[in-house]
C-alpha cells in the first residue's frame, strides 16, 4: 500500500536473457511500492544499472554505463545511483572504492532481498501486505507478445573459461508447478512465445529429484493456454535425450529451433575446455537431432583464441563451421577472465590472431546465412511481427527459426497496410539479405495457421 509521492526510476538493463528477467522482477517489486519508471535516465530521480559482467567486454560496457549514471548524479538532475547484477555480484569491493559516488551495490542471488534493500534505500514508503508480494509479478520489459521464462539459475559445469557458477552460484531448478504458473500469469498479459532461458536448460530437474525434467516442463508449458510458440535455448549438448528430441519433433506448439553452445570441435580444445563431449559425440548429436527434428534450425556459439587453440586446431574448427551444420551462429573471441582455470593456462593467443580468427569464422557465416536465406525465396512463411520500424516504414517479424534480438528478421513494407505487432500472419518470401528477409503479406493473422517447413541455414551470438 503506497503512502506518498512516486519516485522516478530508470532501470538500465545489460547483458543476457537472465538478466532481463531478473530486471523484470526488480521492476515489478520496486513498482508495486510506487515506482514510476521513466525511460529517459536524465529524467530519473534513481538510477538502477542491472550489469553484465561475464566477459571482458561486457564489464567494459557496464563500467561505462555506471559512470555515465553517476555523471548525471554528479549534474545534479539524479540523487541515487544503483548497481545490480553479475558484475556487481562479481567486484563489489572493487567498484566500492574505485567508484564510491555509487549510492548501493547489490548483486544478483536474492531478488526480493534486493528489492527490499533498494527500497529502504530509496526511502520509499510502503506496506508490505505480505513476503509473497515482496518481489512482486514481473513487469515485462521485453514487447509484450513474447517473455523469456528462466527455468533454473546459476550452473556447476566445470568449463575452464566461464566465471558463471562463482557469480550465479550452483545450479538450482525452479519446480515446474511455478514455472507453469508463471506462464499463465505471462500468457494473461498477452505473451505468445516463451523463451525458456538457463545457465544449461537440459539440466533442469536434475537438482529437484536426480533426473532431467525438461521434457516434463515442455509438456506442461504446451498446455498453457494463448502460449503459441516455445523455444528452448541454452541447451548442453552432454544432456540432450532422445526424450527430449521427441518432445520438440511432436509437439506443434515447440519452435523446431534449438540453441545449443558447442563452442568448439576439436577433441582438444573441448578437453581444455572441460566440455565433456568430443567431435565424435558432437557430430553423432546433430545428425541425431537433423534425423528425427523435421525442418530444424540450430544455433550455436563458439569460442576461438582459447588458450592453446593452434593453427590446425582452428582450421577443424572452420572446416566444420564451412560444412553448414548450423542455421545460426554466434562467434566470441575467448576471454582472459581471472578466477577460471583458464586463466592460468599457457599458450595465450594474441589479440590480433583472435580478430583474424573471429573474423574468418563470421565471414563463413555470412555465406551460409545468406545461402540459407536464398533458399527461402518464393515460400510462404508463418511470420510473428514484432515491431513497426519507422525509418524504413516497414514492419519487422520473425519466422518460428528466429530468437528476438540475435537472429534473423523477415521486413513487411508498410505498403502491406496496417499489421498488429504481436500477431502471426502468412508472408509470401521475394527477398533476401544476408541475415534479413522481406516479403509481402498473403493472409490476416491466424493463430491456427500450419506451421512451415526450413530449407535450412545460419547467425550470431549466445554463449553457455
């Protein structure tokens, strides 16, 4: 129960899909206590940064932004600055004393803890009408017709380059009666397609009875009513199940889409890495889910300019990339992170050898992407629109092959007439870039609408 004047808050969100969920429930908590949030930070009276701060890069771009909120504390317009998340979670005392004008640093473990802590320090006046409210329901900051659903947080794969399990601690399933329950709540809002996001999605379960349970999960998300797409990402490719396959290959309201990291091919590097596969698994894995997946997309992610990763070593790694396995693919030079067993690795690649390497590989698959999008020239495609785009005066959408913010678009011209943003609609296919699309509208929306068939293809980004 709200006893005074609302607060103007920006929240500025960075990094993964996690994170936007966990922005989502802090937004939800700190508005039920009457938050007004504004998307302009110069018009904010708080500002919350929600940081990323798993590689290099993404702590660069978070320090940044920090320092650009505290600019605006320093002119005077802001009086408290916030810092949330992973890198806060990771250098507290660092960003402590190197930069003290911060107001709170908060990490990334407890929600409601949070929540709570920057309302006290907002001194915003409140009732809490019980623990169940202290989080509060999600404010969805994504557009309205799709929501990333986190089924388990933190991860205990042993991988030498990853700072996760110290950030986000152990792996930790949430029971499927929540998740369903929490679908319906986001279905209620007008979600269409849940995006099931983890640190390893096939590991879930295994932590709540010794056995995996995202086959369980899919089944009861499938029954979730206005749900119309689901799409698992983040997917380990050591604890795919023939169960799971089948769940994804029957189930009309499952996107035949799979996001799964393999990061590299060569028995070596993936040894280094303490990836638990090798090629001969990995390779038995995609023609198993090609065989039995009609029409499936897979997107992975790879790491090049590990430590150690020879000449030869990168060569398999392109030869692989060139045979077209994957539809879409995210490409990161390695990171130097301290706190990992790879951080003390010898045979360090140089900066400039990572560049040529990340660039060859994403060259390769700008080929196949564009291949892959030739192909499609002439179909008729079921296309979710998510955006009016008005600079081009066009409309932008995505095919059930497509994650929002990482893969393709299909473009809609604006000529088409007047198309609703969270609706599916039948596109006639007569362009083609190289990861975008355009065509022409052929029928109004219809959510019954069969779902089409790939002529298979490629992209960029997501790392597990």
């Amino acid at each position: 129960m709200i006893k005074g004047p609302s607060l103007k808050v920006n929240l500025i969100t960075l990094g993964c899909p996690k994170n936007v969920v966990d922005s989502e429930v802090l937004k939800g908590g700190l508005k039920l206590r009457g938050v007004e949030f504004v998307a302009d930070a110069a018009a904010a009276e708080a500002i919350i940064v929600n940081t990323c701060g798993f590689i290099e890069s993404a702590k660069e771009e978070s320090i940044d932004t920090i320092l650009q909120a505290v600019a605006l504390k320093k002119q005077g317009s802001c009086k408290q600055v916030f810092v949330t998340g992973c890198l806060s979670e990771r250098y507290t005392p660092e960003l402590r004393k190197e930069i003290p004008e911060v107001d709170g640093f908060y990490g990334n473990r407890d929600l409601r803890q949070i929540v709570n802590g920057l309302a006290r320090q907002m001194r915003l006046k409140y009732e809490l009408l019980g623990e169940s409210n202290a989080a509060g329901e999600r404010e969805l900051i994504t557009p309205r017709h799709y929501a990333y659903l986190k089924i388990s947080e933190g991860c205990e794969h042993p991988c030498t380059f990853c700072a996760i399990p110290q950030i986000r601690g152990g792996f930790r399933s949430t029971p499927i009666p929540m998740l369903v329950q929490e679908a319906r709540l986001l279905a209620e809002k007008g979600v269409k397609e849940l995006i099931l996001v983890a640190q390893d999605s096939t590991q879930y379960g295994l932590d709540l009875n010794g056995r995996q349970q995202l086959p369980q999960l899919l089944r009861a998300l499938c029954e979730v009513e206005g749900i119309e797409w689901l799409r698992v990402m983040y997917a380990y490719p050591h604890h795919v199940t023939d169960e799971m396959i089948e769940i994804i290959a029957s189930q009309p309201k499952i996107v035949k889409y799979l996001d799964m990291p393999i990061q590299h091919i060569t028995d070596r590097m993936l040894k280094r890495m303490a990836r638990r596969v090798n090629r001969g698994f990995t390779e038995e894995l995609l023609a198993r889910l090609h065989a039995k997946i009609p029409n499936l997309v897979l997107r992975t992610s790879l790491i090049t300019g590990f430590p150690g990763e020879t000449e030869e070593d990168f060569q398999s790694l392109y030869d692989f990339v060139c045979e077209g396995h994957f539809e879409r693919l995210g490409v990161f030079t390695y990171s130097h992170e301290e706190n990992t067993p790879a951080f003390n690795f010898s045979e360090q690649v140089e900066e400039e050898i990572k560049r040529e390497r990340y660039d060859l590989l994403t060259e390769a698959q700008r080929e196949i992407a564009a291949e892959w999008n030739r192909r499609h020239l002439g179909r008729e495609l079921r296309v979710l629109i998510d955006e009016y785009d008005e600079h081009e005066h066009a409309y932008r959408g995505r095919t059930e092959w497509d994650c929002p913010e990482i893969d393709h678009n299909v473009v809609i011209p604006s000529t088409n007439g007047r198309l609703a943003c969270g609706d599916f609609y039948q596109v006639q296919i007569t362009g083609s870039a190289d990861f975008e699309l355009t065509g022409h509208l052929k029928s109004q929306p219809n959510a019954s609408l069969p779902q089409a068939t790939a002529a298979n293809g490629r992209y960029l980004k997501v790392l597990a």
